[in-house]
C-alpha cells in the first residue's frame, strides 16, 4: 500500500499526505506504517500515525477489502501513545492535569468503535494518616511542659484603668 496515496484519498489526512517520513518522535511528519490485525479478518489493517508542528499526534487506521481501502479510525491528541490489546486498540494521551486518559477501541463490523474511555487523575499529595500505631503516646513521662504565661500589663490591655 502507499501511504501517501491513501492519505491523499481520506478528506481527513489530506493535508498530511505529502509530509515526509519520520524515524522517531520530535520531529513534524508521518511515521513508518504499521500493519495490524484488528478487524480479525487474518489480513493487516495500516495504521498511520502524524506528528504536527504544533505538537498534535493524528491516527488514522485504514482496512482493505474487495481491494479498496476503508478508513476505519481516525483520533488525534498530543503525545499519543497507541498499543494492542490483542485485536483492540488502546490510545494513552496525557491530561493537562498531570493524569492520563486511555481510550480503548474495537471492531465493530464497520468501524473500530470506542469501548472504555477511562481519565485517571494524578491523586492529590497528602500527608500520611497515622493510626493507632504510629501515634505518640502520652503519659507523665511524655506530657508536654507548660510555662505559666506572663501576666499582661496594665498599660497594654485595652481599656484597662
């Protein structure tokens, strides 16, 4: 398959379609094609990833049958980080928050159709409870020691006579 031509096929990734390859991330332009099976159907389906100037990540997911090619996802975000889950697909994409969103994606006889969208939010920090067992006893021997407090003066109380 030619990338190029099936992107300049899809109205969507159109404007992608005549940047150049890519051997890592950092830098704007397509990504080497990976080819997996996730309709289930024996045969690889292409899956394009595109890095933009802007830092945006764009995904499209392309299947063949009867010797045409489908567009059977398109998704994009930044820092986009795609694997499988045997033949689904999960796209991990950071939280401006410091958490993370996980979206999780599956053949549906059409179209690779969202199953689970799941943001897990970065927990606040707390200080550490204590229990019973890391309280501090208290006792005679470890009551704390108060000094009597200076009488106040009588120029400064207010009101005073």
């Amino acid at each position: 398959m030619d990338v190029h031509a099936i992107l300049r096929a899809d109205p969507r990734t159109r404007p992608l379609a005549d940047r150049g390859m890519i051997d890592r991330p950092g830098r704007a332009g397509l990504r080497p094609p990976m080819f997996v099976d996730l309709t289930g159907d024996k045969k690889p389906e292409m899956l394009v990833a595109a890095d933009t100037e802007s830092g945006r990540n764009i995904l499209a997911v392309y299947t063949e049958r009867g010797g045409k090619v489908y567009p059977i996802l398109f998704t994009s975000g930044r820092s986009l980080a795609v694997e499988t889950i045997g033949p689904d697909l999960l796209v991990r994409t950071p939280c401006s928050d410091g958490g993370e969103q996980a979206v999780r994606f599956h053949w549906d006889g059409a179209r690779m159709s969202t199953v689970s969208d799941v943001k897990d939010y970065k927990k606040p920090r707390t200080e550490p409870k204590t229990d019973a067992r890391t309280e501090p006893k208290t006792g005679p021997e470890t009551e704390p020691k108060t000094e009597p407090s200076p009488s106040p003066s009588r120029s400064a109380a207010p009101g005073g006579p």
